[in-house]
C-alpha cells in the first residue's frame, strides 16, 4: 500500500483545502494503519501531525485520534511509541479530542500489560494527555502504583506522568507530595532515582502549605546531601517552585547569592548564575540594594572570566529595569558615597576594557544604562566614562567579521543609540567618531556602524548635513566586488544617505549611486535600495530604479508591481514641485499626479494574485487618489469666491433667512461637501488602520497621520468658515509635545501645528468669510503637499502574518441550498475557528482574544403579509471568545420566527493585548430557511376546512353587484 497521495497532500503548504480532501487524506493514512507492513503503518502514524497542521479543526482531529488509540491498543511497542510522539507534538490540538473518554480507555487499557515496556509507554502517553484529564482517578492511581515498580524503565516513566499531573492537578499534587518525599528520603532509593524525583516538587505550588512543604524538604535535602549534583538539582527546583509562589522569591535570592559567595564549585557557582538570571527576569522589583552589592561584590572577586560573564548578563537585565534605581537611591538616602564610587559603575568600568569581549559588551551595557537613569548630580563624569568605554569596544570589534565580534558590536551600538536619544548633547562626538570608523572597519561592522548612524540621524536630523559628506564618498570606494556582505553594505550606507540628505538628494550624490548599482549591485540590491527611497520620500531617484528593474524580472506580475511603484514615485515627485502661494500650479500639479496615480492603481490591480491580493496597497493608493482630488476641489471651492462672487441681495437673503453664512453666497454650501469629503476619508483611513493588524508600527502611524491631515482639513474648513464659534483647538494642543520617530512624521507635525496658529490667528481677527480665509485653506492644501509622502514597510514587506479560518456547523449539502429550520425552534449555531501565523507569530501584536459577530436579515417572506415587529426579523449577538492554542469556539442561539429565507452573517475581528478591536475578518455567511412546524400547519389546515364546511350564504338578485 503506497501513502504517496497521503504525502502529496500533506507536503503542501498552503491552506485553505475542503474538508473533502481531508477527509481523503485522512482516508489514505486510515488505509496505511491497517496495512500489514509494519514500515507503512509508522509512516502512517508520523503522518498524522501534517494532517493536524492543515485542517485543525476537531471532526477530523477527534477522529484521527480515536484511531491513533486504536493503533496503540493493538500495535507493537514500537507503534505505541510514534503515537506517543504523535501526541507529545500536537499537544495544542489534544482539547480538540471530543470524545475523551472513549479515547482515554483505549489507551488505558494497555496499562495492564504484563510488558513493563508497554506500561512504560502507556504512563508517559497518560503524562502526556494529562492536560485534558487531570482528575482521572484511574490514572491517578495507575502513576502512584508504579512508582513502587522494580523495573527501571517504568518507574521513570512514572516519574515524568507524575510531573506532568502534578503541574495540572492540585489533588493529584497533594496526594503524590508525602509519597516523593518519603521516597527521596528513604535509604533504599538510588541517588540517580532521587535526582529524577526531586524536580517534580517544582510543581508543588498550588497552594501556599503544600509550598511551604515542599520548600521545608528542598531545604533538608540542600542541608543533608552536599554533593555537586544533588545540590545544583535541588537548587535549580528550589528556584521553580519560588518562581512560581512569587512570595518566597527574596529568600530564594539571598540563598542563591550565598552559594554564589561561599560555595567553592564552579558547576554550583553556574547554576546559582542562571537561577539569579531567570530571577532577575521574572522579578526584578524584588531585588533589595543589599542583593545586587553583594552580586558587585562577588564578580569583582571572581578570577574566573565565564563566572563573570555570567553575573554581569545578570547585572545588564537588571540595570534595565526598577532593580538599579532602587540601588541607587537606597544608596543616596543612607550615605553621601556618589554613584561614581559604587561597587556597581566600579564594575561595570573595569568590564568596558576587559580582554573578553562579551565582558566588556555587558559592561557597556551596564554603565550606559546606569547613565540613563542615575541621579543628575556627578552625571557628566558617567556620560563621559561610558561613550569612552563603547568608543574603545567599538574599535576592537570593528576590524573582525566573526559572528560573536559582530553581535558584541551590535549591543555597544544599541547602547549607544539607546543613551544617545536620552542624552543628544553627546551625538555630535559620537556621530564624528562613528564616521572615522566606518572608514577603517570591515564590511560586517560597516553594516551595523550604518544602521546606527541612521538611527541617530533620524532622531536628530540637525546631524545629518554633518556626515553626508563622508557617506557620499565612502560610497565612491565602497565597493569592489559583488559579495552578499557588499551588497548589503551598498544598501546600509545608501539608506543613511537617504536619511542624512532629508529626502532632497542632490544630482551628485545622486550620479554617485548610481555609478556604483551600475557596476557591482544586483537587481535585488538597486529594489531595496529603491524601496528605501521611496519610504524616505526620495520619490525621483526612486522612480529612476524603478524603471530600470522593470525589465529586468521574470514574472509578468513582478513587472506590473514595479510599473505600479515607478507611477507611484512618480506622481509623488509631481507634487514635490508645488511652491507656496503657486495655487494654480498646484492644481495642474495634482492633475499630473491623478495621471500617473491611476496608472499605477491599473498596474498595481494587475500584479495581484489570489496568493497575493495587495489589498492594503490597493486601499492605501485609493485613498491617496481621493485624498488628493479631494484637495483639489477644495482649492477650486476657494477659487469660487472669485469666480462666482455672492449676489447682491446676499446680505438681505441672509437677514432674511438668519443664516450669517449666506452672505457668502453658494461658497458655503461647497465648503460643507468639502468637509464632509474630507471627514469621509479620515474614516476611510481609520478603517484601514483597524484592518491593518499585521501592519508595523510605522505603516500604521503613516496611515494615522493621513487621516490625521484630513480632519485637520475638514476642521480648518468648520473652524474658517462653516462654524467658527464651534470649533474647538483644544483638541489639537498636544501636537508639539508628541515625539516623532521618522522626518515624515516630524514634517506633518509641523505643518499641522504651522496651519492651526494661522487658522486661529485668523478666527480671532476678520469676519466670517473673507479672501484671507480661502488663502488660508489653499496655503494649507499646499503646506500637505509639499510634505513627500512616505511609502512605509508594509507597503512593500509583511513581516507578521495572521489569518482567521472559521468552520461553522450545522452547514448545507451545497453552498446554493440554505439551512432547514422549523419557526417554533431556535438554531444553534456553533463556530469554530483556528488562528493561523506565519513564520514569525506576534511579532508586533498578539491576539488576546477574538469577536465574533453573529447577524441574521430577512431576505424573502413566505408567510402571511401582516405586519411584523422589526426585532423578530433580524438577530445581532456579539461574542468575544478567547483562543487556546490558537483554537476558539462558541455557541449562538438564533431565532427564525418569520417564515422565508433569512441570510446569516459571521464575522470576526480580533482583540490585541492592549484591547484594541481589528477588523481582520473573515466574513462567512449562510443561508437559513424558517419553516412552519407541523403542527401549527396541521392546526391552520384544520381551520380553513371548518371555515370551508360553513354553509354558503344565498345569492340574492343583487349579491353579483
């Protein structure tokens, strides 16, 4: 029997399959199961979690389990064990299981082998499914028998269930807890087996007694059994249990320093090491001034370099948190030592200039974020001490391209950034001496030296003028060869330059750049770099690169996509031409931008596919379109006052009417459409903002600031003209103070704030509507144009990638034929759903929980025609589930009283850790035909034949008339 459909199947990535061919699937592997050929059922069985990963819903996995446990009931050893790890590997689908019970007793059954072999497989399968039956007594008792088994194999076996109980069962833990002890305890136990059963206390933390417990018996087994490795695993389980009790934490520490201080071994030494580490992580709060002096203390004593590297990656996680302001101001309010001269910065300035490079990495670490956050007084000689100390780690590692220099040298940069953005007096020194380096390093270090000076230089753009110079002419020898290392270096320095010159970049510059694609960049290379211009708004030498990648790619799709961008870039450099005051120039402007702007939405419709669809880019370029036809209609409703001046009887129709707005005559009534238009699109914007949950920070921050710009629009226009003692600027205060993170943000911000001090300079002074007004609203249009749009990474790149799949139930034969149900009953309508990720899960948000929205609408009446009250013909119920190993399900009760077909929708949305809803989708909807019951039928047939049976009244001579 051959499995090659099975694997043909399974073997493909993508999602989306029916169920029918699941099911085939799943027929497949049913096949090789009950094959005769031992080889062909183990392929079978290790087949099963493909088929989990693809159609992860529970009909199919509740199904494929049974006979997995049919497999394991009946099969060898060797069978029982790829179950095993079957089952260890789809551990998120196990609560999918509907039938537990029938499952759990075909497995059970094993257990009563005279095979200590097979027990022991059957226990550590127990163990494994213990998330889903953690009270089950039979197997409760199964696991204490065992312990007491004479066969070495078993009783390990047993060891792991009872762990793997023990963590989720707190009766299971408080009956085995006296059973362990008195088995670590007890002379006739091997050392190796006490070893094993010590780390299952860890587990003992459900309740504040059964810790304290097993804290008491650690304690006694610390005391009593010194050797190394008896100690090294008591300790380790002493600061599980700790962890997870939370309130025995600082004496844990104190036990851990101790070691730390007085026990001579280094394995011992070590592990105290990690355990602070994990400590220090978990509950930073916790740590007193006492505890982090004394690990100072210890690792200026230390000889040995691996030790302290070790305390000082415990000092670096804590000197980012709570932990060192704590030390430091303890340490101001009991004596009058400056921070200068504590043990800590001590260390941390021996450590910058240690032979041992990781040393030295965390050293710097240490004191930059010491400078940071230390108290202002004696500032300057720690500012001083640490750029110096990541000055000199930065000349070390800048010459040698081995991965563990390069990772030493991208923690000194991130520090250095880090203090920098607290500290911006010091980028100056800094920047000069980065660009001295940047010319003596290899290529790796040249990497990172550019991404750090980018860094920098988008925090302060004053600085950028200072290093375009050196950039521009590092460039020029940049390269000579076409290495990966070099391409790379092509882009880093390339996206400096971009970021130096403000997104106005000079011919030469540009000339040089391109010198240097022409002769060693791939096509690869010249598309990032073009797509670095575009997100810095260097939109002409973009559109350049652009032209020259377009014939250069093998796929017709790839062709349109760059044809898309070249019109993008552009259209955008179009509108970099705009000058102020130029009104008419700006609208002819425009006009040349919406040409090429639908060019690219044309080629851009093309590139898609069904894999790909582009719909972000798509939104955001139709949203771009309208913004800006949108902006020119507003400058010719502010031409209007001009060209179609108010009447003469304007003033008597407005004291007429009470309206003071119609002496303006019918500008008014065009700048109304105008708001409305521009309010539009600011909710167009935000709904592709909340569609956006795979978006990074800054895409959704561009998208923020469109729509931001255009309620500014549509609030100067309320403000100006429709209603100036309404508007409100309180709203608008707060621009200044936001910090920005790009030059296009921080250019928006600007001539946001530029626009409202002019627009309520001139609310106070001048009537309603005056030329000064519609100069104003055209200045502003002009003021959003000449900012250049930024194409942020998501427009090119998807970094996190999350999709929704819904299953609901019941559902029709064929998608056309709707759904049964009698008028008297309710439905209940199960959805499922399973949340799938791409390669990088959460990366930026993670689901919290899921909304699921459940609306029904009457589509067609089969009933009598009476009137019917409008809640009975619709149902809306709202549900937020929250997903367990990316799976969720839930339950609604609809109701269909009215006969005729009703159509119901679902949609989901997600919610991210921080309660923000995202309108993700997807949207499912299904068909639902409400139909009499019998017996309300069978009661209105007996009322038309009784109506039907009375005599007929008479005709008389007139009755026809």
């Amino acid at each position: 029997m051959s499995l090659s459909t099975a694997r043909s199947f399974l073997s493909e990535a993508c999602y989306g399959e029916q169920e029918l061919d699941a099911n085939s699937a799943l027929m497949e592997l049913d096949k090789g199961l009950r094959s005769g050929k031992l080889g062909e059922q183990c392929e079978a069985v290790v087949l099963f979690p493909k088929l989990f990963q693809k159609y992860p819903f529970p009909i199919l996995i509740n199904s494929a389990f049974l006979k997995l446990a049919d497999i394991f009931r009946l099969g060898n050893n060797f069978l029982r064990l790829c179950v095993l790890k079957v089952t260890q590997q789809s551990e998120k689908h196990l609560e999918k299981i509907l039938n537990v019970d029938e499952f759990v007793k075909r497995v059970f059954s094993v257990i009563h082998s005279n095979d200590p072999v097979a027990r022991a497989i059957t226990l550590r399968m127990l163990g494994s499914l213990a998330s889903i039956i953690p009270e089950r007594k039979n197997a409760h008792h199964s696991i204490r028998q065992s312990l007491d088994s004479h066969d070495n194999v078993e009783v390990e076996a047993a060891i792991f269930a009872a762990a793997s109980f023990s963590a989720q069962s707190k009766d299971f833990a408080a009956g085995i807890c006296n059973k362990v002890s008195e088995m670590i305890q007890g002379l006739d136990t091997p050392v190796e087996l006490k070893l094993k059963l010590i780390p299952m206390l860890q587990h003992m933390h459900h309740d504040a007694s059964l810790a304290s417990s097993s804290r008491e018996l650690l304690q006694h087994l610390v005391n009593s059994y010194p050797s190394t490795p008896m100690v090294i695993v008591t300790l380790h389980t002493f600061t599980q249990l700790a962890a997870f009790s939370l309130i025995d934490i600082p004496k844990q520490l104190q036990l851990l320093l101790q070691y730390l201080k007085d026990d001579p071994r280094k394995a011992v030494k070590r592990l105290a090491i990690n355990d602070l580490k994990l400590l220090a992580k978990k509950a930073p709060h916790l740590w007193i001034r006492e505890n982090t002096q004394t690990l100072c203390e210890c690792a200026l004593s230390s000889p040995y370099n691996s030790l302290k590297l070790g305390m000082l990656a415990v000092l670096s996680t804590l000197s980012g948190t709570i932990a060192i302001k704590q030390y430091f101001s303890n340490m101001t309010g009991s004596s009058s030592v400056p921070p200068r001269l504590t043990d800590l910065v001590k260390l941390a300035q021996e450590c910058c200039y240690h032979s041992n490079l990781a040393v030295a990495a965390h050293g710097v670490i240490v004191l930059s974020n010491i400078a940071i956050s230390c108290p202002e007084k004696d500032i300057v000689q720690l500012e001083q001490d640490t750029v110096l100390g990541v000055e000199s780690l930065l000349m070390l590692c800048s010459q040698d391209s081995s991965p563990s220099v390069q990772a030493t040298l991208k923690t000194a940069l991130t520090s250095l950034v880090k203090m920098l953005k607290s500290r911006p007096h010091l980028s100056q020194s800094a920047v000069e001496f980065l660009l001295g380096q940047l010319h003596l390093s290899c290529d790796t270090s040249r990497v990172l030296l550019c991404h750090a000076l980018a860094a920098i230089a988008t925090h302060l753009p004053v600085l950028g003028d200072g290093m375009l110079g050196d950039l521009v002419d590092l460039y020029r020898v940049a390269s000579h060869s076409s290495t990966d290392k070099q391409q790379e270096l092509l882009v880093s320095l390339a996206t400096v330059i971009f970021v130096a010159s403000q997104s106005s970049l000079s011919a030469d510059v540009k000339t040089v750049i391109k010198q240097q694609l022409e002769n060693v960049a791939n096509g690869w290379t010249v598309y990032r770099i073009a797509r670095q211009a575009s997100r810095m708004g260097c939109h002409e030498f973009s559109s350049e690169l652009y032209q020259s990648l377009r014939t250069r790619v093998a796929s017709e799709h790839f062709y349109f996509w760059l044809n898309s961008l070249k019109e993008f870039s552009q259209a955008e450099q179009c509108l970099s031409h705009v000058e102020d005051g130029d009104y008419s120039g700006a609208m002819s402007a425009i006009a040349e931008a919406l040409r090429s702007y639908q060019k690219g939405i044309a080629s851009l419709t093309a590139a898609s596919t069904p894999l790909s669809p582009l719909t972000f880019q798509c939104e955001f370029i139709k949203l771009r379109i309208d913004t800006l036809q949108a902006l020119s209609q507003l400058i010719c409703t502010c031409n209007s006052l001009k060209t179609s001046p108010p009447p003469a009887i304007a003033t008597t129709i407005a004291l007429t009417s009470g309206n003071d707005l119609q002496r303006c005559g019918r500008i008014s009534l065009q700048m109304k459409v105008c708001m409305d238009e521009f309010r539009s699109l600011g909710a167009r914007y935000a709904d592709l903002h909340q569609a956006s949950f795979d978006a990074d920070y800054a895409t959704l921050r561009n998208v923020e600031l469109q729509q931001q710009s255009c309620l500014l629009v549509s609030h100067v226009i309320e403000a100006l003209i429709l209603d100036p003692q309404a508007a409100s600027f309180q709203e608008y205060g707060t621009l200044g103070s936001v910090q920005t993170e790009s030059e296009y943000e921080r250019r928006m911000m600007s001539v946001f704030n530029h626009v409202l001090e002019e627009v309520e300079g001139l609310t106070k002074k001048h009537p309603p509507v005056s030329y000064l007004h519609t100069g104003c609203l055209c200045d502003t249009v002009i003021a959003l144009l000449k900012v250049p749009l930024s194409f942020q990474r998501y427009f090119f790149q998807k970094l996190q990638s999350t999709s929704i799949k819904l299953a609901i139930s019941p559902s029709p034969r064929t998608p056309s034929e709707p759904i049964p149900v009698q008028n008297s009953q309710q439905l209940t309508l199960k959805v499922e759903g399973v949340v799938q990720h791409g390669s990088t899960p959460g990366l930026f948000r993670k689901i919290q929980s899921v909304c699921l929205n459940v609306t029904s609408v009457l589509q067609s009446k089969t009933g009598p025609d009476h009137k019917i009250p409008l809640d009975t013909k619709t149902n809306e119920i709202e549900q937020r589930v929250e997903p367990h190993n990316d799976y969720f399900s839930t339950q609604f009760l609809l109701n269909f009283s009215i006969l005729g077909t009703h159509t119901v929708t679902v949609e989901a949305s997600v919610v991210d850790e921080s309660g923000t809803e995202w309108k993700t989708g997807p949207k499912t909807t299904v068909s639902v035909k409400s139909l009499e019951d019998p017996y309300s039928q069978q009661l209105r047939h007996q009322m038309q034949q009784q109506s039907g049976a009375q005599p007929a009244p008479q005709r008389g001579a007139y009755s026809r008339f």
